[in-house]
C-alpha cells in the first residue's frame, strides 16, 4: 500500500476551507448588498445589527466591496462628536441587480419609435396599460381593504423585479415601495412608462383611493415610493 502523503491531505482541507470561506464571504456580501438596496444608507452597525454580525465584521466586508466598486461611503455630522460613516450602494452595486435585459428593450423601443412613430409607441404603452390592469385587477380582487390589495399586489411586483413592499404611513395612508426598478434604461429613454404605471395602480385600486408618487428613481432617488389612501369625502 503506497504511503499516505498527509501534506497533499492537509493542503486539500485547506483548499476546501478556503473555499467554504470564500462562499461564506460572497453570500454574507450578497446580504449586505440587498440589506444596503432596499433600506438605503446604513452604518456599518446598522447592517451588523440587521444581519446578525458584529459591527466590525460588517465594516470588514463594506470595506471589501467598496474596493470592488459596489459601494460608497461618506462620512456625516449628526450633532457634536466625530462624524459617522455611512455606506450606500455604487452605480456598479445597483446594476448587480436584474434589469430584464435592458439591451435589447432600449432597442425595441427605438425601433418602435422609428417604424412607428411617437403615436405608434404611445398606443403600445397604452396596449401594455390596459393588459396590466386587467391582470392586476384579477390577482388583487376588488372586496379586500386597501392594506390587503397593497399587500397583493406588492406580492404581484415582486415577481417581476420590482423589490416591492407596504409600510404604513399615517392612520389613513400607506407607503408602497419599490426599491427596484428592473425596466429603468427603458423608463429613461420612454417617459411614457412610468406615467403608464402611476395609472395602472390608480386604476387597480379604485377611484375612492389617492395615489400619490414622492419618490422617483428616474428624478434621482434611490427608490419610487407612493402614498396611498382613502381618498377624502
């Protein structure tokens, strides 16, 4: 029986702890990536706390991922005392997530302008509009309270890349966010879609509800974000 090398052993365990680290690394990274997208600007405390790591751990890892271009940090003043660090995520952060092949839609929507015309575009808009209510309408129902149709259809805008979620906003209104916007390139080169989409959800929810866009990706801000309620009698 030839001799057992226990070098080739113990540089094979160190191989595969190697690489068990480095995927434990990737998924806690992929975490903080996520955590960083749909809460905006944290401290490294903050993501340690929501993630169950230490402060310098989380540090640890923003630092890593800030030298890989996905996130940025700055330090603010809040009061007396040395300023707190606070990390967001990059340009190349947001682009790690799905875009539902942004290429090719730009391209659609500039042959479509072009073979068609600006008339031609606004009625397939309107096409996509009317089908998405219709859809919508179906999957949210029209008996459930206000809460539970947002809550449906947050559910709906997920599946499609949307990062949607419901928080309550006042006694009588609720903030319904998307933190992602997978259709972005298309929605700045066609400002007819975001249009189309803040009248699919008045539509869906009805004429005795309110919804009001505060917050808009496409004008700057990390998220869109809409106020909705009763409307006022």
């Amino acid at each position: 029986m030839p001799a057992i090398d226990v070098q080739v052993i113990l540089d094979s365990n160190f191989f595969l702890n190697q690489g068990r680290m480095n995927q434990d690394e990737d998924r806690s990274q992929d975490r903080i990536l996520f955590h960083l997208k749909t809460l905006g600007s944290q401290t490294a405390a903050d993501v340690g706390a929501r993630l169950d790591m230490t402060a310098a751990g989380a540090r640890q890892h923003l630092v890593k991922l800030e030298t890989a271009g996905l996130v940025e940090s700055e330090d603010r003043h809040e009061g007396r005392g040395r300023p707190r660090k606070y990390w967001r995520l990059a340009p190349r952060g947001h682009e790690r997530f799905p875009d539902r092949h942004s290429d090719l839609t730009l391209d659609l929507l500039r042959s479509m302008r072009d073979v068609f015309g600006e008339r031609g575009l606004e009625r397939l808009i309107e096409h996509r509009e009317h089908a998405s209510i219709a859809d919508y309408r179906k999957l949210v129902g029209e008996r459930r309270s206000l809460h539970q149709k947002l809550t449906v259809l947050a559910e709906i805008r997920s599946r499609e890349g949307y990062m949607a979620s419901v928080v309550k906003d006042t006694r009588e209104s609720f903030l319904f966010v998307e933190n992602h916007c997978p259709v972005c390139a298309a929605a700045a080169a066609c400002q007819g879609l975001c249009r189309s989409e803040l009248a699919i959800f008045r539509a869906v929810l009805g004429t005795d509800v309110t919804v009001e866009r505060i917050d808009h990706i496409l004008a700057g801000a990390r998220r869109c974000a809409y106020r909705i309620g009763k409307r006022q009698q």
